[in-house]
C-alpha cells in the first residue's frame, strides 16, 4: 500500500480501532439481514479519511472504516464516501479502484448528505441505509441527524464529541465561553437545551453553576435522539477513552428497528469492559 504524500494519516489509538471492530461487526449483521429481505442498503461514511488508519502502537496501516464496509460479505449494493480532505478524497479513489458501485464526495458532508446522498435512500424506494457520522469534533450539524431520524431508512453510527464540548464550551465560568463556540454547539445539538443538559444550575461559591457528568450530557442527547430526531431505538452509547482512560467521546447507535438496538446492545456490552491500553 504506497500511501500518497499530501496528507497526513489518521493516527488511531486502542479505543479506535475497537470502534472499527464495533461498525465492522454490525456492518457485517445488518448487511447479512437486509440481503435476505432483498432491500437495496448501502453504507455511508461522512467522514471516511483515507480510507486507511496509522495504528498508534505498532505504526502500521490497517484498513479504515471504509475498507472495512468494502470486504462485508455479502456486499452493500452501494457506498457513499465522503471528506473534506482532498489529498485523503483522492486516496479512497485510488484504493477503491473503478468500482462503479462506489462514488466519493469532496467536500461537507453537512450539504453534500443533506442535497445528495439521502436523496438516494428514500424508504419509499425500498432502500435502506447504515451511516457512519465519526467527526473529529462539532462539525456536523442537528440537521444531518434530524432528517436521518424522519427518512425511516437509515440507521447510524455517531460520534458524540464530548472533549470538544469540555474543552470549548462546557466551562466552569460559562459566561466566558465565547459565542463562536456557543454556535458551534448549538449547531450540533439543534437548538440550545445543551445549556440546561450540561449545567445543574445550582451555582458554587462563586456563582458558577456545575458543569454536570459526561454521562449526563450524554444521556440528554440520547433522549434528544429519540424524541427530537425521531429514531426509536437508541441504545446506551458507549464511551470512548484515550490512552490515559479519559472518556473523549460516546459512540451513539440509533435506527428505527428494535432488532438493531438489540443486536448493537451486544455488541457495545461485550467491548465496556476492554480496559485502557
């Protein structure tokens, strides 16, 4: 594999590459069950790379979330890759060779998956989609999940960026935070209910409220999932550490079949105790 020169490989830790175990293997089951149904599913990837990873321990490539959905058997009829990256666009074109069942967007995904990619995965149409939204940090925007959550036929992975949330807004003295990254939240989030989830509103000494748990930010956002997106089932997300066992955010599932909630419940439950590496 001669990796292309104007770009930078992701380089992943121990918790990453258990993510890719984790999309793989449901990727593999949900490609099995909407074969048998003979639907047309396909699988997206918002933030796709490179479509190969630098694994942080050895320095070797392993195949990215792309690559991985590519070698599922039996196959997705279609793939949907995207990034904003040219150089690492560019690279999933070279790996993915001519496959015409294969297209790859440069680009936001925030447009290009809004006006044309779920355009392609209408319920109506008999056709089904598994979407994975793994964003470095707030840079996919509530409308994405939102329509996701009303189309009916898609099922999705997410990123829930809660370092990015700590370290830029979720601050001890909230009225430092600065209305940029304020946006930025909000856009994610879809409207401003982040400030009563991450806050107790129970002020300090100092008048400051208390910035409430991780798993309580993340617990309104899974409620938000279902009540505001509209996707049915949303199992207990699974957290996601670094190196030193700090949680750098929550690995979302939500569809709207009680079977996938099911099936992905296991899969996280067999990975919550793997340990810091």
């Amino acid at each position: 594999m001669s990796p292309a020169r104007d770009f930078n490989f992701d380089e992943i830790g121990y918790w990453s590459e258990i993510k890719l175990e984790i999309v793989r293997k449901y990727a593999q089951a949900y490609s099995t069950i909407l074969s048998k149904q003979h639907l047309h599913h396909v699988y997206v990837d918002a933030f796709a790379g490179a479509g190969v990873n630098v694994a942080r321990s050895t320095g070797e490539f392993i195949p990215g979330s792309p690559l991985n959905a590519l070698l599922i058997d039996p196959p997705f009829k279609e793939f949907f890759l995207i990034d904003m990256d040219a150089g690492k666009a560019a690279n999933l074109r070279q790996l993915t060779g001519n496959r015409r069942n294969v297209y790859i967007y440069e680009g936001d995904c925030n447009e290009i998956l809004i006006g044309q990619v779920f355009p392609k995965i209408r319920y109506e149409d008999y056709r089904r989609g598994l979407c994975l939204l793994d964003p470095y940090g707030l840079h996919l925007k509530w409308e994405v999940i939102h329509t996701a959550g009303q189309m009916n036929s898609l099922e999705i992975f997410l990123n829930f960026p809660v370092a990015d949330m700590n370290r830029n807004v979720f601050w001890r003295d909230a009225s430092r935070v600065s209305p940029e990254q304020a946006k930025r939240l909000t856009a994610f989030w879809g409207d401003e209910t982040w400030k009563q989830a991450g806050y107790s509103g129970e002020g300090d000494l100092f008048g400051h409220e208390e910035k409430q748990p991780n798993y309580v930010i993340a617990k309104a956002f899974q409620q938000r999932l279902r009540s505001a997106a509209n996707f049915k089932h949303v199992p207990d997300p699974m957290p996601m550490r670094n190196s030193r066992g700090a949680i750098v955010y929550y690995l979302f599932f939500a569809s709207p079949h009680p079977v996938a909630g099911r099936i992905v419940t296991d899969i996280f439950n067999s990975y919550r105790n793997k340990g810091i590496r």
